[in-house]
C-alpha cells in the first residue's frame, strides 16, 4: 500500500499544528518576546537540519525502515520510546479535547462520559490503521488553513512597534533550540517512509511539510504580536488568544468556528497518535496484527488523560512535554547513526579478514 505526497503532507502536517491550539504561539512569544517569529524561524532550522541528517543517513543506509539496522535490544528501547511519546501526548491533546467540549459544547455532562465517546470514536479511527488516518488527513488538513485567516481576521488594530526592539531582550536563541520543540511530532513522519513509492519523493515531502508548519506558526505568531505587546505571562492558549484579540459581539462567530475546528483537530490528532503508537509497537515487536494494540493503547492514553485532566493545565502540561522532544528524537538518530556506522565496520571487518583467510 502506497501513499501520496499530498496525503503525508497533510497527515504530518495536522500532526504537527495541533500544538497551535495549545501553547505554541505562547511558547514562542514567552521565549523570543518581540523577536517570537524568530524564534519560530530558529526552531524550524534546528528541525530541518535534523531531517537532513536523518535523510542522509536514510539514503547511506539503503533502508526502508529507517531504525532497522539497529539491534534487536536498541529497537525494542527506541520503539517502547517512541510509542510511550506519543501516548502521552495523545492523553494530553484529550484531556484538552474534552475540557474544550465540556466548556462550549457540553456544559452539564460529566467529563467521563464525553471521555468513553471519544474514546469509542478513536478506537474505532485508529484500528483502521495508519495508513486510514493518513488518507482521512487530507480531508481534515483544509480546515488546519482556517487558523491563520482566523488569527488576521481577529487582528483589530495592528501595531509594528510591537516588533521592538528587533531582538528582544537578545537572550532567546538557546532558548529557541531547547526551551519548545514545535516539530516535536515531525518523526511521525520516518514512519510513513516505507510507503513511498519513489525515494525522491521522501526529501521533496519532508521540506514542504516542515515548510507550511513554519508559515502557519509564523502567521499566527505574528498575528498575535503585532495586536497585543508581549507581557510576561502571556496567555499560551490560543483559543484565550483569540478570545482577548477579539473582546467583541462582531466576531464572536467566528470564536464559535474556531471552537469546532479545535476540536476537530484534536480529535484526529488522537486517533493519528493512537494510530501511530500501534504501528510503532508493531513494527517493534514483529507483530502480524499491530491493530491488536489499539485497545491497551487506547486505556493507557485514558490514564495519561485522566491525570492530565486534573493535575495539570494542558498548555503548560503540553509546553514542558514537548520540550524534552530536542532531547528524544535527536538521541535516536545518534544511536542509529553509532550502530549503523559500526554494523558497516563489523562488516567490512569481516570481509576482509574472508578474503585474508582464503589467500
């Protein structure tokens, strides 16, 4: 089973925006001050320098699964790694989801029960497989466009000197690299390598979607500098960001779509990180039904929502997770790059000391 440009795009790219919902624009704003957007910029070079990397060392490789040249033991450690990731992250993004239905949708329903409809639901989405989430991104991914023209439309009266001074307090830059990861969830993207049907096709794909989640950051980003001067405890909700930009009757419509649109968003971005974790854990464990893990998943993502739900505020939650992704993936690649550098060696080794042999 083969898959499309447009449809990793779109999959990868919902994957990753999500997190404007979240604390992403806050993130950035708290990080870079005035100079946010460059903090955006910053963030976006430091991941497309690791997708270089990670590139090369796909094609130095000659593989199709990206880790599989490493050891039985290191494989099984990155994929529990990788799958426990994204199981905390969908178990936040829930409690979010949740919370958001209860406040605008569903005020008088317990919180539980709104939590065994989702649940249901991305049971259900995510036992189709990874593959059938990607497919149905591309449906979803017009709606992701809504959030920049949503964030100008809301921008009341714009004011440049926001972007003074240039460089903010000028101590952002390491902060930038390591303080919130946005292209955290960019490796979902390696998993759908083995589905491309030319290699070429890998590198053109991983530049547009690291691309269009700069822009869509940047827009919002400076959509929210240019209407309000940075303040120390600037909200990191983007929805409460829109809410204060707005502060009127005319365009409480438009709050109300944004609202739908959240929620949508959150919901796939569940069932894609469901998904995910499941194909991981297969791939992992050579399991001939990876879709036989969905259930475990799916109670273990419940848990995480649980105490998310009530020990902490998503944002922060979300904006301290995501910062130790700089951590995760860069140490995979490092562990991949040490074990397949000294495969080929072994190999090499071994051959020469044959061809020794046999003179």
């Amino acid at each position: 089973m083969k898959i499309k440009k447009a449809e990793a795009v779109c999959f990868t790219v919902n994957f990753i925006a999500a997190k404007l919902f979240i604390s992403a624009p806050g993130a950035f704003i708290n990080i870079g001050k005035n100079a946010a957007w460059i903090a955006v910029l910053l963030n976006a070079a430091a991941a497309y320098l690791s997708f270089l990397f990670i590139y090369w060392l796909y094609k130095k490789n000659k593989k199709r699964e990206i880790f599989s040249f490493l050891p039985p033991f290191l494989k099984k450690a990155v994929g529990i790694t990788v799958s426990f990731y994204l199981i905390i992250s969908a178990g936040i993004a829930l409690a979010l989801l949740i919370r958001g239905v209860i406040r605008t949708f569903m005020p008088e329903t317990p919180s539980f029960i709104i939590s065994l409809l989702f649940l249901s639901a991305t049971l259900y989405a995510a036992k189709k497989g990874l593959i059938a989430n990607v497919r149905l991104s591309v449906l979803a991914f017009p709606l992701l466009l809504i959030i920049p023209f949503v964030a100008l439309a809301l921008t009341p009266h714009i004011e440049p000197t926001n972007f003074f001074p240039i460089l903010g307090d000028g101590n952002f830059f390491l902060r930038s690299l390591f303080g919130f990861n946005f292209f955290a969830d960019f490796f979902v993207f390696y998993l759908l390598i083995p589905y491309f049907e030319n290699e070429k096709d890998i590198f053109k794909t991983g530049s547009m979607i690291i691309g269009i989640s700069t822009a869509l950051c940047l827009l919002v980003v400076v959509s929210s500098t240019l209407t309000i001067p940075y303040q120390a405890n600037f909200v990191s909700h983007f929805y409460q960001m829109l809410t204060f930009m707005a502060g009127r009757n005319s365009v409480i419509n438009i709050i109300k779509v944004f609202k739908l649109v959240f929620l949508i968003n959150f919901f796939l971005y569940v069932s894609d990180a469901a998904a995910a974790a499941s194909y991981t854990l297969g791939e992992t464990f050579d399991l001939k039904y990876p879709e036989s893990t969905v259930f475990i998943i799916s109670l273990l993502i419940i848990m995480t929502e649980e105490i998310s739900y009530k020990t902490l505020t998503g944002p922060e939650a979300y904006e301290r997770f995501m910062s130790w992704g700089h951590i995760t993936f860069p140490l995979i690649v490092a562990l991949s790059y040490l074990f397949g550098r000294r495969g080929k060696n072994e190999k090499n080794i071994s051959s020469g000391s044959g061809s020794f042999n046999a003179l």
